[in-house]
C-alpha cells in the first residue's frame, strides 16, 4: 500500500522493542545477521517499516542470514520501524544514524533530486528487461533509476457474489452502476460500499484516472482539467445516497469489513486475498474500479515498495551488492516475499508469472487486471503535493464549496510543491 496512509496501517502494528537512534523512537533492530559476523568488515543498516503481515520480519532477518553467508565481510543489521515509518526515515536522513539501506513506498522524485538516494541503473544488468515497465519507470528520474521495487500492492474492489446475486445486481461495469448498485445494496442494517472511513479513501485519485485524467504529467499538475473536476464532483452521488460505510473499526487496508458482512463491495488490496479467502471461501470476487463514463477507463491502483540506497551512506557499495543480490538476483525469495507473506506481485515478470499462489482463480485474475489497467501515482506525488488534492476532494465529495475552484486552488498549491521537488 501507499507509504502515505502507513502512518499507521494494515502494516503498522507490529512493533517489538523499541530503540533510541539520534534522539527519536524508531524501532527493533536484529543482531547483525544473526550475531555470526566476527569477520565481517562492514555492517549495513536496513529499515523495514513494520509490515503488518505475520512472518515479514522473520523473513526480512533470514533474507540478511543468507546475504551475509554469501557475503561474510558485510554484516547486515535488520531495523523494523512502527508507527510513521515515513516522518521516521524522512527525519533520521538528516543524521548520522540514517539507514544504508531504506524502502519507501510510492517512490518520491524528489529524494531523487536532493541528493538522498543513489542511483542503482548498474545493479539491474540483464534482468531489467524482466521488471515490469511500470516499476521501471516509477523509479526513474531524469533516465536514472533510483530504486529497485520490492512488491507491487494491487488495490481493486472486492464484491460478494452470493450478496450480489440475491439482490439481482450485476457486478458493476461503469460508475453508474457502482453508484446504483451500492444504494440499491444498503439497508438499515448496513451499507453498500467501504473505501475508508473518511468516505473518501483512494476514490478521488480513481476518479480522475478513470475518467481519463491524470494527477502530474511531466512536471505539470493535471488534476485540476474539467474531465477530473467532473469525475471528483461524481464521487458526491455516492455521499448524498448514504451508501458509504464510514468510521469502521479498522480503515479500507483491512479486510474486516467485507469478511464479517458490514459491507458486500469495499475498496482493498491483493494482501488481503487469503484472509478473505479462509474467511468466505470462493464467495467473492474483484472488479477494476470502473470507467466514469464513456471514453474513460477502468482502474486498479498499483502501490507497493521500492528499496533505495542511501547516497550518503559510508558504506554505498556494500548497500547496493545487499539490494542487487536481494531485489535482483534472488528470485526465489523475491517469490516467498511476495506470496508467502499476504498476496503482492512481485516486479519481475518471470516470478509473477511463474507456478505459485498467483497463477489461478482470482489471484491470476487479479494480476491480469493489474496489467491491462494497473495506475501508479506519479513519481512527484509526495505529501506535499497529494494533501492540498485531497482536502479538495473531501470537500467536493461531501458538497462544500466550488468544486473547480477548489481543485483549481488545490493545484496551485500543489503545483509549488512539485516546482520545490524538481528546482
């Protein structure tokens, strides 16, 4: 999922002993590759943020075992970061404590510019032709890469086809349809649709690519075009029918709502495949979210996490033979990071592809989604620039004010922050 809502999210819950570096709470540390590390030469720091899936730190510490068993001068010191992993990195960058090695999700240009991440276009070598087109070009800034991504988080809509079927609704194909399909959906008991507690979620970002806009195209912020004015304002349907679930006891990342029946269609990711599966057996299904109106296009929102070397770092080379020899070389625990631990794509075409968890039923359906309309945020989209967005659509979709003077001043705003990223 998107580092933006990992404050504290689907992946924010572990957390174990915690640790002080440079004055700040940052989290659990592993003894360098297990404590077996007499000869080694060099020791890496590597953050995680704390995925939220049982078994990932474990992995994460067995993955630097066997580095380091490869490579016994270099020592590997495993950080698993709680809470806002994102304020967290971003702030122990500025010391002498920050991570040789680091992940961040939706990549950030910007740390690009400003000198905080090295480029990694050697590391790729003959494998780059394997990696999605899409998880190159997220990485890349001015012709370099700058990251080698780790997983892709696909986000779709989970529908209940035992629900569906009963009330007579076919899955839904077009906005219109979602629209009249999570009115026709809610009762007094419950209500038709779940995209975040906030009513809001990622709808306002599918709503624009799906009515055939964008967010930032080429250093330009776009959101602000009548085709993604129009799409934002539609998103107020959906509030004035009373069918969104708001205020949940967890947020759209968790599956809970669509597994104990508060809700038959809700907004959520790939990761949640298996917990949805054992809890409704086949009784499910997923759909891109759909086109807003002729002309547009279907969407699936492509998140996920890139591992990036810290261009400041003492020991850069050892960093980036760590994140070649894991993100590149290792196909097989690339696959066991990407299925064993939750559901995810990994970006390697070949592994994704190849026998697994992903290659029937609606797992390979969704990866097949994935390819034919899977939409990443622009590589500018930092805080910065999406906060002032998305205030905007929260207004628009609960009918305050203007909404293109809204998106307008919105842009505005954001058009300064993406102008700070690129000067």
């Amino acid at each position: 999922m998107s580092a933006h809502r990992a404050q504290l999210s689907r992946r924010g819950f572990l957390g174990g002993t915690a640790l002080f570096a440079a004055g700040a709470l940052v989290g659990c540390t592993t003894d360098p590759a297990g404590g077996g590390t007499a000869g080694a030469k060099t020791t890496l720091n590597v953050w995680f943020h704390a995925y939220g899936e049982a078994g990932t730190q474990q992995a994460a510490t067995r993955y630097a075992e066997s580095f380091t068993k490869a490579h016994p001068d270099i020592a590997v010191k495993v950080t698993w970061v709680p809470g806002d992993y994102s304020s967290k990195l971003n702030a122990t960058l500025l010391t002498d404590a920050a991570p040789d090695v680091f992940e961040i999700g939706d990549f950030s240009e910007g740390m690009a510019r400003r000198g905080q991440i090295a480029a990694l276009d050697t590391l790729y070598g003959s494998a780059k032709a394997d990696f999605s087109p899409g998880d190159l070009d997220v990485v890349t800034v001015d012709g370099k890469l700058y990251g080698v991504k780790m997983v892709d988080d696909v986000m779709m809509l989970y529908y209940r086809k035992s629900v569906l079927a009963k009330a007579g609704i076919a899955p839904p194909t077009t906005f219109d349809q979602l629209v009249a399909a999570a009115k026709a959906l809610t009762t007094k008991d419950r209500k038709g649709l779940f995209v975040g507690n906030d009513g809001v979620g990622d709808t306002a970002i599918l709503a624009v690519f799906s009515n055939g806009g964008d967010l930032v195209t080429d250093g330009k912020v776009a959101f602000a075009s009548p085709r993604a004015v129009d799409a934002v304002t539609g998103l107020r349907r959906l509030h004035d029918d009373q069918s969104l679930l708001l205020g949940f006891t967890t947020d759209w990342w968790d599956p809970a709502a669509f597994t104990q029946d508060v809700v038959p269609m809700q907004w959520c990711g790939l990761w949640a495949m298996p917990a949805i599966k054992t809890a409704l057996g086949d009784d499910f299904g997923v759909l891109p979210w759909p086109a807003f109106k002729p002309g547009g296009s279907p969407v699936v929102r492509v998140g996920g996490w890139t591992s990036c070397v810290n261009a400041k770092s003492k020991h850069v080379d050892a960093a980036e033979k760590f994140v070649q020899w894991l993100w590149v070389e290792q196909t097989a625990l690339q696959k066991d990071w990407s299925e064993n631990y939750g559901l995810h794509i990994a970006p390697r075409r070949s592994v994704a592809g190849s026998d697994g968890k992903l290659s029937q039923g609606t797992a390979k359906e969704t990866v097949e989604l994935a390819a034919k309309y899977g939409k990443h945020n622009p590589n500018t989209w930092d805080s910065a620039v999406s906060t002032p967005f998305n205030a905007a659509a929260a207004k628009i979709a609960t009918g305050q004010g203007d909404p293109a003077r809204l998106l307008a001043d919105a842009a505005r705003q954001a058009q300064t922050a993406v102008d700070k990223q690129r000067a």
